[in-house]
C-alpha cells in the first residue's frame, strides 16, 4: 500500500530519505558551504512524502523496493530560485493537485543558487529535488513551469545541472520527459528543440490528470520504466492541449492544437490538501486563494487578457471557506485575493467584509494585489482602510493607467480616463493613504514623444491632487513611485504584429520622460532597455533562437541563467558567433521602416514571407478577432468587457465556443 506522509518538521523529514537512489548523503556536506541552506533542506511544513508501507504498517524493503518503482516519479521545477518558485501559485495547485493522484509522487525542483551550482558541478552531483533528492535524470517526467521568456536559458541550466541533455534529440531512453507549460508557453517555438512536449492552457481541472494518469498507466502496463520515448509522446499528443514539436514536424499532429481551459473552475472545490509553509522566506510570504480566472476587459498588448479567457468567478462561500481554511492551517498572518483583476471580482466587497469580520482580532489582513483606477470603489476604500482587514493605509495603492494620453489609452483599450484616475487618487489621499504606485508602458503602438511627455504630465496632476488632498499630517510623507516598463508585443495578442523598440530608442524615449517626471516627490523606476529587447527577441521568436539562447547559456558558462547576470553582451557575441543580426530578428514580423502600424493589406503581405511561428497553436480566440482588434487600436474604437454580464458585450472572440465554457460571474446565490 502506498501511502502520502506529510512532514511537518526536519526530523520527520530526514526519516522518510529512504529512497534508495536519494542523494542526501553528498549534499548534505555541501550545504554548509552555501548561501541560504533553508533552500535546500526539505521537510517543510506541508510538504508531502512518499514512503511504502506493508499492510502491517512496516516498511518492508522488498513491498518499499517495489512501490517505490512503481510510483510515477513527476518533478516539478520552477527555473528561478526556490524563493521565487515557492511564491508562484500554479507550483501550489500542480503539487496539491499531483499528490493527490494515486501512484504519482510530485516532487519540487528550483534553480539553485550559483555557489550551489558551482558545487555540484565541481563534485559531479546533478541537481535534485526537494523531497527525497532524487536527480532529475532519473525522475520520469519534469514539468517545468515558464513564467516569462527571460527563463528560457535558465530551463537548459537546470536541465544540465540535472544530468540531462539540453537536446531532446541527444537524450536517451531512460531520460525524463520534458513537458514545459505557462504563461511564456503559448510561442514555445525557441524553446521546442529543448523540450519533449508542451501543454497549453490551465493544467488543473482535468488536463494534468489526464496526461498523468495516462504516464502512469504506460509505466505501470511497461513494468518499471515508461514505454520508448517515440511511443509515450505519440500517446501524449492525443492529449488535447499537448504540442509535441517533434511529432507536429513528422506531420503526425496537426494544428490547430489548442489551449484547454479547466471547464469547473468556478465550481471545482479548490480547498488544497497540502499547503507548504517554507523555512527560507519566499518572495510572497501568505496565503494566497484565487478568486476569479480570465480578464476581459481587452487591453491590447496584454497576453493574459487573450490566454485565460473566458472570465469565471467563485462563489463567496468558497472564497472564504479556502481562505478561512488555509490560515488555519500554515499559520500566515495574511491571505492575498488573487485574479488578474482582483478587483473586478462581482462580491469583492461581500468577501472582503466577510474576511473582516471573520479574522477580527486575530491579526490576519487581506490583501488584492492591484487596483483599477475605475472600479477603486468608495465603498471598497473603507473596507481596505479599515484596519480590521489589515490592508491598512499604510500600504500603498497600486494602479496601471498604462499611457499618458487619452488617446494612447484608446489605442491600448485601456477604458480609464484623466479625472477617473484624479478622483481616485484625491479620494485615497483624503482618506488617509499617503503612497501610490503607477505603471506606465513606452514604445506602445503610435507612440509620440509627446505621448511619453504626456506621463510626466498626468504624474503631475497626480502629485499636485495628491498634496492638496492629503491631510495635513500626511502631506510631508507623500510617495509616489512610477515604474515604466517598454512594450513587449506578444504572441496571440492583438498587437503581435506591430513593432518593437530597438535599445537606442527605448533610451531615447526614456531620456523624454525622465525630464517630464516632476524630481521632487516621485521615484522613477524603468525596465531595462535590453532586458525589454531580449524578451521580445525570444516572445516573437521563431525556432531559429534556440541556438542563439543555447550559445548564450553556454558562452556564459550557465552565469544568464540568473535573472541578476543580465547581460546584453552575451547577446550580443552569441548573435555575431551565429551571423545572425539582432535588430531584423525582432522585427521581421513587421515593417522596420515604418514607425506606424502596418496595413491589413500590408500585414498580410509580411506573413506570408514570414509566417507567425506560432499559428499552429490556438488560444481559442479567432486571428480575424486579433485583426479587428488591431484595426480598432488605429481608429480607437473601444472594446467593451465582455464580463459585464450583458451578451451585447460579446465581440465575439470565439474563446467561448471554441474552448466550450462560459462565462461565470459569482452571484449572491452562488
Ligand atoms: S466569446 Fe464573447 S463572451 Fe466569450 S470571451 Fe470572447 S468576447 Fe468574451
């Protein structure tokens, strides 16, 4: 009989490293020698483990032997470090999710830190997992979760570090499978040549299951291994939302292979088994509970907003029930309400004040994420404001007007105004709140310099609202910071044809604003110019950037890997290593000589010499709707929210019918 164990403390934890190939006995040593040993030592509250047990409850060697190679061994890895991937929810919900399967034991993965690296590499150690420090060489399956493109060489440091080939084609029978999926996974095409398959779409409810189960059932019906490579990814592309690159190029799958979306979301009881409480504190240190999937409010640039359509709530009762829950049983004194849009949630103010009433006096705050400019309503304000929420006024508020001008926030779909952010903004100040974060975009398309001047304007007003509207005791602590990021076409958005700023202009604009920002009173923050380019090289890239990021990792000796050795030179000699010219690449899906977006005529015209890389992939949302959403940028058409509850909002993008779900607002009744 197999059994789950969940440790709740290291003692507990270093019993249950029974597996025979565990590698604890070399690292152990090591981790005196590192930075941050809590990353590495396992056994924290909630963690789940695997230990075989006879039915008289002993751990015979033979039944442990057996069971142990029976189990389906899944890692799951998130290629950054373990206090990054601890904060990440999705690696929540896929390790509850995972162990509750009978027969498959998930285990967590994370980029170690570079001293660890440099360690196992010298003693010739792969890298492990968490739990009972198997090698990833010789699990049976690693997903690896992509949270954004700048990851990609960070996903050939792990695979190397873990004794696998970074080459699909070089690995051998008894390697791991390599199934990628995320928010970065919907153009995988530079990433394909290292991967075996990639799922698109929302891995809970059903769709990790289904591939799983059907692992699970290969190896069990193949004895102690998974059948051959060939004939296992041949079964997983019958999947639906599993690309297998090598299998769609031999022409036995056929596009369009398309997103799954999980079709109980709002229904499903989402109250987890297991809840992990690191030692080492994560980057987001609580509780968090998601309450609603999918935002349509239709920005034009944003790649979340097309890939978790449509919009689908849950109920109040069980929003409260996981948070009331959860905080039972990890002890964090705060729980965040998640979504893409927190705010937009139909009974925010319902289940905040139910939260309030219900974590009274013992400490616990509430907290969202972000804030809408034209949803920051009177009457959510106070609850916030309320100290029995926690969310005091403290904390600062957060809004996104994205463009300076009307009407770049028209070209964008953004829906907000001047005097809707000002009302807010002087509302908040008069109510006691003394800090406010703004997030600005350059390089959106049709930009101006005098749309880039136009944020230094608003973030005057800002300041100048913020000063006449503070009480007077706050008025000498007013902060607020604008963080500018440059515009990143994406792949499956409305704007993945249009182009993108090169280095020198992204500096060029930067210089703009940072004259326009008033010195006094604002902190000025921007993305780095080449970061912003590498990351649009890789989102529009085709398969041809594989070895241009596999020639970066290696030239720098796995040192990219780590999101804080950015370094545009790397880049740079890899590209002139391969003859290959930046600054077209980024382009070549659009006109580089115009600095207006392209016709439709036009547009077609490029595709055809270079087709999207991504069009054999469906998010469910139909290309003519992409290309009507471009042309409504260029005349400012406003798209209205779909999850309005009104039909008539439908700009029929097809996600629904496509994807056969609904959309689902929370209502009082449920
Ligand atoms: S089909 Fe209509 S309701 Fe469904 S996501 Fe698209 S626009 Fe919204």
């Amino acid at each position: 009989m197999m059994q789950i164990m969940q440790t709740y403390g290291i003692v507990e934890s270093v019993m249950k490293r029974a597996h025979n190939k565990s590698l604890w006995p070399r690292i152990e040593p090591l981790l005196a020698q590192v930075e941050r040993p809590s990353r590495y030592i396992n056994g924290e509250y909630g963690a789940v483990h695997y230990d075989a047990v006879d039915n008289d409850g002993d751990a015979g060697e033979s039944d442990q032997a057996a069971a142990v190679a029976s189990l389906l061994n899944v890692g799951l890895c998130y290629p950054a470090s373990y206090e990054l991937g601890q904060s990440n929810q999705a690696l929540h919900i896929l390790y509850d999710q995972v162990n509750q399967i009978e027969g498959i034991a998930a285990q967590r993965t994370f980029l170690p830190g570079e001293d660890l690296s440099a360690r196992l590499r010298e003693e010739q150690i792969p890298l492990f997992t968490l739990e009972d420090y198997t090698a990833l060489c010789d699990l049976d399956v690693l997903g690896i979760t992509l949270p954004h493109e700048l990851v990609f060489p960070a996903v050939l440091e792990v695979l190397d570090l873990g004794g696998i080939p970074i080459r699909s084609a070089d690995r051998t029978e008894d390697m791991p499978l390599i199934i990628v999926g995320g928010p970065a996974s919907y153009n995988p095409e530079p990433i394909a040549p290292f991967v075996d398959a990639v799922f698109l779409g929302e891995a809970d409810g059903g769709a990790l299951q289904d591939i799983l189960v059907s692992l699970r059932d290969m190896k069990a019906a193949a004895g102690d291994a998974l059948p051959s490579r060939a004939q296992t990814l041949e079964a997983l592309a019958q999947i639906p939302g599993v690309y297998v690159p090598t299998l769609f190029d031999a022409g036995k799958q056929q596009a369009p292979i398309t997103r799954r979306v999980s079709q109980d979301f709002h229904s499903a009881s989402f109250v987890p088994s297991c809840l992990l409480v690191p030692y080492a504190e994560p980057i987001h240190d609580r509780l968090t509970v998601e309450v609603r999937r999918g935002c349509t409010r239709g920005c034009r640039f944003c790649q979340a907003g097309i890939t978790y359509r449509p919009v689908r709530e849950r109920s109040a009762d069980q929003i409260v029930a996981t948070a009331v829950s959860g905080i039972e049983r990890t002890g964090f004194d705060e729980v965040s309400l998640t979504s893409l849009s927190t705010t937009d949630y139909s009974l925010i103010e319902e289940v905040l004040m139910r939260l309030k009433r219900r974590f009274a006096g013992t400490g616990v705050s509430v907290s969202i994420p972000s804030l809408r400019v034209d949803n920051f309503s009177i009457d959510l304000a106070r609850i916030l404001a309320d100290r029995g929420t926690g969310a005091s006024k403290k904390s600062s508020l957060t809004f996104a007007p994205e463009a300076g001008s009307q009407r770049l926030r028209d070209v964008i779909n953004k829906g907000v105004d001047e005097q809707q952010l000002i009302d807010t903004v002087a509302y908040a100040f008069e109510h006691g709140w003394h800090r406010i974060k703004l997030y600005f975009m350059i390089g959106l398309p049709t930009e101006t310099d005098e749309d880039v001047a136009a944020i230094g304007d608003l973030v005057n007003m800002v300041l100048h609202t913020a000063r006449e509207a503070a009480l007077p005791s706050k008025r000498g602590g007013i902060q607020i910071s604008v963080s500018v990021s440059t515009f990143v076409p994406k792949a499956h958005t409305p704007f993945q044809w249009e182009p993108q700023l090169l280095p020198e202009e992204t500096l060029r604009r930067q210089k703009i604003l940072q004259d326009a920002i008033p010195r006094k009173g604002v902190k000025l923050s921007w993305h780095d110019a080449e970061g912003s380019f590498v990351e649009g090289l890789i989102a529009r890239g085709g398969r041809d950037i594989a070895p241009l990021i596999e020639e970066v990792w290696s030239s720098s000796q796995g040192a990219i890997a780590y999101v804080d050795n950015f370094d545009f030179s790397y880049w740079q000699t890899a590209a002139a290593n391969l003859d290959i010219d930046l600054t077209t690449l980024i382009n070549r899906t659009v006109d580089t000589t115009s600095s207006v977006v392209l016709s439709g005529a036009h547009k077609r015209e490029v595709e055809e010499s270079y087709p999207l890389p991504w069009q054999h992939l469906s998010t469910g949302v139909s290309i003519d709707w992409l290309r009507d959403e471009a042309a409504a940028a260029i005349a400012g058409d406003f798209t209205p929210d779909c999850a309005s509850g009104d039909p008539a909002d439908c700009s029929n993008c097809e996600a629904c019918d496509n994807l056969d779900v609904d959309v689902r607002l929370a209502t009082e009744e449920g």
